[in-house]
C-alpha cells in the first residue's frame, strides 16, 4: 500500500470523509473489523495543504509511548555501545555516517537520537531535523525491507515525533511495510501491541492521514489484546491505542476493556501505586464523544488514585485536575487536588499550573491569584510554553475578570500568536481562539469587544470557507460560520451576513448534526445582541428567519431519530439550548416537542456534569418534569459521599424555582450534609439560594443556619461583593437572596431565634424601584374601583412588613362589608378580613403547565397566609382567556372571588 500525493483525488476523499460520517452515526450496525485488503491499494498518504479536515481529539501533545532504549540491550556488539555512550547527537550522527551499520544500528542510532531531540530547545530540533533529512534517511532506506514490525515502529514513530514528514520516501516506506505486516498477520499471531501504540500515534500526529481507512485492521488485533490484558503495561498501551482508534471502536470493544480495567482494579493489580496506566485509561474515557457514558469507571478510576495525588508527576497530576473539572466529581479530591496544585504553582510559574488551582479558589483567594496572573501574563518567557494562551484563557475565564487592562494584554497576546505561529495556520488551529472568544464574551454579558481580534479571526474564518475543502465539511464549517456570524467585518456586515455562507448553509443543512447546530444558533444569538440590538436590517432579518428555519428543520430530523436512537440527556439538552438561544425558537412545535421528550428520557448513566446541564435548562425554560427531576434528586442521595456542595446547589435551587418537592426527605438531608462539608469551598451566593431552597421544603438543619446567621459569614459575604467582577447585578442579587432566607427563617423558623435584620434593606429597595403598571393590573384596579365604589377601601402595591409586595389589599368587616385600610397593619384584626389579591403572571407558573405554581410564589402565599392574610389569585391566562371577554364577565369574576352580593 503506497500513500503518496494526489491532487485530483481531493473530492474522492471527501466522498470518503461523508461514508465514515455515516458509519458513526450507525456504528453499532457496521461492522468495522472486516479485514481490508491492502495489496494493490493506492491510495494518498494525506492531502494536500488546506485538505480534508476531520473530527478528531489533539493528539499532537501524547507523550511517547515508551523510553527508548539507548541501545537494545541483548547481543549489544562494540558500534551499539558506541552508539550508547555518545554525549551529543552529532557524535552520534557522525558514528551513523562513517560506519558499515545493520539495520539494528540505525533503528538504535534513531531511538537515541529522539532521546538527544527531547532536551534541545527549538532551534536545536530544528538543525537535528535538517540532519536527519539529509543524513539518517538515506541509510535507512536501503534497510527497511530488513526491519520487523517492532523495528518500523518504533522507527516511524520517532522519526514522526522529530517532525520528519510522511512525504519523505523512506518515511513512507516505511508506514507502507509495517502496514503490509499488520494486514498479513490478521490470521495469525497477533501483532505486538507495543508496535501498535506507536503506530496509532505517529499516524495520528499532525493529522495527515483519514485514520479510519489507514488503521482498519488494527481493530481486529485491539480485541485479542484486550483479552489477553493483565498486567500495568498492557492497560497503557492498550489506552493509548482506544484513544487513538477512538473513531472506529465499538461499544462492545469498549465495553469489554472497561470490564477488563474493573477486574484489574479489583484484584489490586492497578492501583494507586500505578498511576501512570490509570490516568492512561482516564484520559481515554474522557473524550467528548462518550465521556458522559463511562461516568461510573471515572469516578472509580479517580477515588483509586486518591491516595498517590500528593506524589504525582506534575503533568499527570494537571492531567488528574482537568478531568475532575470536566466531570464535577468526585468531591473527595477536592482537598486533594486543590492541595498539590498550590503546592505545584509555587514550584511551576506556568499559566497551565495556574489554571489548575484557580477553580478550586474561594472567592476571598482570587485577589491573590489575579496578582500571579498579572505576573505571568506580562511574562514573554511564559507565552512560549506550550497552549500558554488555552492555560491563560482558562484562568481569565475561572476568575472572572472584568478588568479591561487584563483582557486587552490577553487578547493582544493572542493576536501576537496568530501572526507569528505558522501552526496557527495549519489544520484550523485557530478555531479554538474563535470558540474562546464566542465563550468569554459571554461570560462578561456580551459586553467586551477586542475589534482588531475579532478582525483577524472573522478574515480567517471567511478565508477556510471559501478556499479551502473544511469550508465543504459540516464539523469544520459551524464553528467557521458560527464566529462570522456573531462578529461580522466582512462586506456590509452592518446590514447582512455573506451570501456565501447562507449558501453553504443551506447545502450542509441535513449533514448537520447537534452540536454543529448548537455552535451555530450561538453565534446568531450574538450577532443579534451585539451587533443588531438597536436595530435589525430587513436583510439581516430575513436571513435569520432563514436560518431560523434550517435550525428547525435539524431539530425535527434529530428528534425523529430518537425512537430509534435514544438521545442521550445531554443531546437533548443542547438540542434544548440551541433552540432556546432564539427567542423566535422559543413558541414553536420543536421546541416544545424536544422539552416534551425529558418526560420518556431514561436517565441510566447520569453524572454531576449531566445533572447540572438538566438543571440548567429546566431553570432557564421553566419546563417541570417531575420525572428528571426525582431522577436527579435520586443522583444526589446515591452519590452524596462524591457530588459536590455547588452540583446540590443547582439541583435544589431548580426544583424550587419550578415548586417540585422531592418525594422523599431523606434526600434533602443528603443534601444538608453536602452544604454543610463543602461550605467552605462554595460561593456565598450558592450557600444562600441552596438554604432558601432548604427553607421551601422545610429541611434545613439548625447547624446550617447557625453558620449562615453569624457575624462571620455576612463578612464573608461582604468580602465576596467587594472582590465580585459584576458590581452591577451580583451584589443586588446576593444582598436581595440573603433577604429572602433571613425572611423564610424568621417566619418558618421562630424556634431559631434569627432577628429580622433586613427593613433598612426593603426600605432602601422601595426607594429606588418606582413601581411599574401594566395593562393587566390596570383593568384590575379599574374594576375594583368600580366594584368597591371606593378607592379608599383597597390598597394598591402594598408592601407589607418583611418585604412582600401585594398587588392589591382589602379589609372587610365581619358583616363582608369592604372598610377602608387601618393605619398600621397588623397580623390579626378583630372580625376584620384582609384580602390579599395577587395578580399571577405567566411566569408564576411552570411553562408546560399553567396549573404548576412555582416555588416562589407557593411560598410568597404561605407567607401572606401566616402574616393574617386570606389569598386570592387572579391568574393573567384566565383574565385575557376569551370567556372574559365576554361584557361583564370581568366584574362577576371579580364578585364570585371577593363574594360581594351587590
């Protein structure tokens, strides 16, 4: 099988590209360990410059394998010693050229070779590259037809890793025999699995080749491999090669390493003490495209190396951090974690050591950590480590930093890299600034704008859609399109987007799949919060609708496909989100179809990440599935040694918002012991919405409550709100929830002894609120008036003295009699009523059914219940239902509920 260039063949391998599309999307019914026959195949080793692009994981920073060797160390004869005790890799270029070697020379003289390349810096490679090229490959090439497949291996993958490319002849030939020998060995011994892992990852590097074609027959030898595996060694290397091989692995090869990997684990022979392999097996679960599905052998992997975490090497042990933030758990690692990575950045000054220990920060910690990130972001020396501009964003992003001085050094930074790395370039690397942008800026509420980035970026996006092939592929082209549309600068962006990319839109449509929709919606819902706020052309307008349209039609077809293949909790809930993006979206047939299906979702693999992407959305569209929601709360009881206090924060500030009570109360002591043991490590403001919550359902335990009403922790509020990054929302909100729960306390509560310490507040709140009338408590008011034939005898937008405001309050004497109000209001009057009249807006009530009080107003009505009240609703659906609009029908409704004969 020889791999070489060929233009003209462009188009066949994107033919090829949409064939293997397809099969992912039906893998469990293809079968992907047929034997491909490689004798007499001709086929391009990759494309040319700007080719095919595909879905794939970064493979670039994989570590080797395994340390080669100096030299084999049987039958060593006086050249391999030689070979072995050479200083400098010119010595050992030298002894390669001046002497009559055998073929195990040059693969041992190219083994010590990369083991010289991994200490120089960049120049040093460099010149090591050029000499490879002009004197390594001429004496291997006459060899390689004497190399085993251990030998072209470890061969290949060096040589790959020293950035020798795949266009070399030698190179290629020697891809093409071990190639060769893994397709001749299918029927008989199985291949090494040494030889395997390096040839996984060197076809792997730089993404030269369509893995899925070159790699086939790999399968079949993984799945014997996998049931010969005992030992530390095979479980990495086998990880290494399912991570590689991840595009063509099937549930059932998954499946059967995952059992395998358990058994190990429970006969003792992987443990803390081999961490290496572990965090080999982690780092292969934790790919996106099935993460979410192996959450229970991750938090299993994760608790086994609990004990090692304080004597981790330092990249396994930012490995270890990144996979905990993704997942949210386990919350015994916590300590842990957040323990050695301090400890790792007073040794390592690095933005990736500093992205480490950043999220495990208190709010009270993140002064300090922004001086260290002032420090090493003017650092040039620190901007030359490898993705410092990923490790700088993932720190901005974790302290959330609004000061305008860090994100212009930052994004300027980024600028800097764009036009100085040339791999920036390459393979659309540039992508992930694009998503970094798309996402900060949504963190500071759309209001940043660094116009000379957003420039450079939106010139490159439009430059890969119209000239190169990834403008022609589905994955490549959302997240290209997704950046222009929410950032313009291209022609007449004021009034319109491209007509190139609504044109590719629309061909790619059905290719689209749920996260390509999801990136796209995004980007149209900052195109119309940054740029067409104030005004929206009529040409923007009907593209959007157009669009509109295609993200419709996408949903529809997702949706139809899941009777057949179930969709996961977290597609649906970006199918969910991507609808909800557009407010346009919102009132259609799909968008509440896809809300409907949470109610036959089956939630088998649940996780905290899962749980609090559920969470959020139920908050966010105040859709109630008691379902899901008992499903989460279950999570929660099961799991509570392992979720964390901020996961049972989102759970039961959504149940409360929607007015769910859970079925047991066991669960909400579960959760009391979450808030209670990560108390310290949880925001204010979580703290309070999760006790307001606790207060809802009656469960919250009197230590919580002493450690919430003390001097200590108003302080600790206080602290929060002078270092918060939104002066303008987040204090208002803290203060305004704290207010809440110190008001449920007192009324739910007395036996707690809080004091009411919060009419300064209300009263302030008063002041600087004017009262706002619509055109519903208006027709009340009139009616009332006209009812009452006094305006004296009721009160309009009454706030009573624990802050509750009522829309409309009457008094009425034992004989039923309206009078006017007393001057000052008090719990019980002597054979006099008082009626609260609550005017209930839709978004009193759950979305998807206008029965479903939700939790604040439940409690806003117990509460006015308890403070003497008599509460009366008037519901805005039923008030503008056409039954009302009958004459008269307004004022006999008003009669009926206040049961005045005249």
């Amino acid at each position: 099988m020889y791999l070489n260039y060929l233009s003209r063949a462009q188009w066949k391998y994107f033919r090829h590209l949409l064939q293997m599309r397809h099969m992912r999307l039906a893998g469990k019914h293809t079968n992907l360990t047929a034997r491909l026959p490689l004798q007499g195949v001709s086929l391009p080793a990759f494309l040319p410059e700007g080719g095919l692009q595909r879905r794939h994981y970064s493979f670039d920073n994989e570590e080797p394998l395994d340390t080669p060797v100096s030299v084999y160390t049987s039958n060593l004869d006086p050249l391999h010693k030689r070979l072995a005790q050479a200083q400098t890799s010119d010595s050992v270029l030298k002894l390669m050229t001046n002497n009559d070697l055998q073929h195990t020379h040059i693969v041992g003289g190219i083994s010590i070779l990369w083991q010289h390349y991994q200490s120089f810096d960049q120049p040093e490679r460099n010149a090591l590259t050029e000499s490879l090229l002009q004197r390594v490959l001429p004496l291997l090439e006459p060899h390689i037809n004497q190399l085993d497949v251990d030998e072209l291996s470890r061969t290949y993958l060096y040589l790959r890793k020293m950035h020798i490319p795949n266009s070399e002849v030698a190179v290629e030939a020697v891809l093409m025999r071990a190639l060769l020998l893994v397709n001749d060995q299918v029927d008989k011994d199985p291949i090494p699995l040494t030889a395997l892992s390096r040839l996984a990852v060197g076809i792997n590097l730089e993404r030269d080749f369509f893995t899925p074609l070159v790699c086939r027959n790999f399968v079949h030898y993984l799945e014997k491999h996998i049931a010969q595996c005992g030992s530390e060694d095979q479980v990495r290397l086998l990880s290494t090669c399912l991570f590689q091989l991840h595009m063509i692995v099937d549930e059932e090869l998954l499946n059967s390493f995952k059992r395998r990997v358990v058994e190990l684990i429970d006969r003792n022979v992987l443990s803390h003490e081999t961490p290496k392999a572990l965090l080999k097996v982690l780092h292969m679960l934790n790919i996106p495209v099935w993460s979410q599905e192996h959450t229970q052998l991750i938090r299993k992997i994760m608790l086994v190396l609990q004990p090692c975490i304080p004597h981790l090497e330092p990249g396994d042990l930012k490995s270890l951090c990144r996979a905990f933030l993704h997942h949210q758990e386990p919350a015994e690692l916590v300590g842990p974690l957040k323990e050695s990575s301090e400890k790792l950045l007073n040794e390592e000054a690095s933005a990736d050591a500093l992205s480490c220990v950043v999220p495990f920060a208190t709010p009270l910690e993140r002064d300090k950590y922004t001086q260290r990130f002032r420090e090493l972001l003017d650092s040039e020396d620190v901007w030359l480590l490898p993705n410092a501009s990923g490790h700088f964003f993932s720190v901005l992003r974790a302290l959330k930093i609004a000061d305008l001085k860090f994100c212009n050094t930052y994004w300027s930074g980024v600028v800097r890299e764009l036009d100085s790395c040339e791999e920036e370039q390459t393979h659309l690397r540039f992508l992930r600034h694009c998503q970094r942008y798309m996402n900060f800026n949504n963190n500071l509420g759309g209001t940043y704008r660094h116009f000379e980035v957003e420039k450079k970026l939106s010139q490159m996006c439009m430059t890969a859609m119209e000239e190169d092939i990834s403008g022609r592929l589905p994955t490549k082209f959302a997240r290209l399109a997704a950046f222009v549309l929410a950032y313009g600068h291209t022609p007449f962006s004021w009034k319109k987007f491209p007509n190139v990319l609504l044109s590719k839109l629309l061909a790619m449509a059905p290719q689209l799949d749920i996260n390509e929709c999801f990136l796209l919606s995004r980007g149209m819902q900052i195109a119309c919060e940054l740029r067409f706020r104030q005004h929206l052309p009529s040409l923007a307008g009907m593209q959007l609708a157009t669009m509109d349209n295609v993200l419709i039609s996408c949903a529809e077809r997702h949706l139809a496909t899941a009777e057949e293949w179930p969709l996961s909790a977290s597609d649906l809930s970006m199918i969910v989100r991507t609808l909800s993006h557009r407010k346009s979206l919102k009132n259609t047939v799909v968008y509440n179809k896809s809300l409907s299906l949470y109610k036959s979702l089956h939630c088998k693999d649940l996780s905290s990440r899962v749980v609090r992407d559920m969470a959020y959305n139920f908050n966010a569209s105040q859709f109630l599935v008691p379902e899901l929601l008992e499903s989460m709360f279950g999570y929660i009881s099961e799991q509570h040694k392992h979720v964390t206090g901020d996961t049972v924060e989102k759970v039961l500030t959504c149940s409360y918002n929607l007015g769910y009570t859970p079925t047991s109360l066991e669960v909400l002591n579960h959760a009391s012991e979450v808030l209670l043991r990560d108390f310290d490590q949880m925001s204010g403001l979580a703290i309070v919405q999760a006790c307001l919550a606790l207060c809802f359902y009656k469960s919250i335990p009197e230590q919580l409550i002493n450690r919430i009403f003390c001097v200590k922790f108003i302080q600790r509020i206080e602290d929060e709100i002078q270092v918060c990054y939104s002066k303008a929302t987040y204090p208002e909100r803290v203060l305004n929830l704290v207010m809440q729960l110190n008001r449920t306390v007192c009324l739910d509560l007395p036996e707690a002894n809080v004091p009411w310490f919060q009419q300064n507040y209300i009263e302030a709140q008063m002041s600087k609120k004017p009262l706002q009338s619509s055109t519903f408590s208006k027709d009340v008011k009139d009616l009332l008036q006209n009812l009452l034939k006094d305006k004296n005898h009721f009160r309009c937008n009454h706030t009573t003295p624990y802050g509750y405001q009522i829309d409309f309050v009457i008094h009425f004497d034992r004989d039923r009699k309206p009078i006017p109000a007393p001057p000052v209001e008090a719990t019980m009057l002597d054979r006099i009523t008082k009626v609260a009249i609550l005017l209930l807006r839709l978004d009193s009530f759950c979305e998807n059914d206008l029965t479903a009080l939700r939790g604040p107003e439940s409690l806003k009505m117990k509460h006015l219940e308890m403070m003497g009240y008599k509460v009366l609703q008037i519901n805005e659906h039923d008030w503008n239902s056409k039954y009302m609009a009958a004459p008269g029908a307004k004022a006999n409704y008003l009669k009926c509920l206040l049961q005045i004969s005249n």
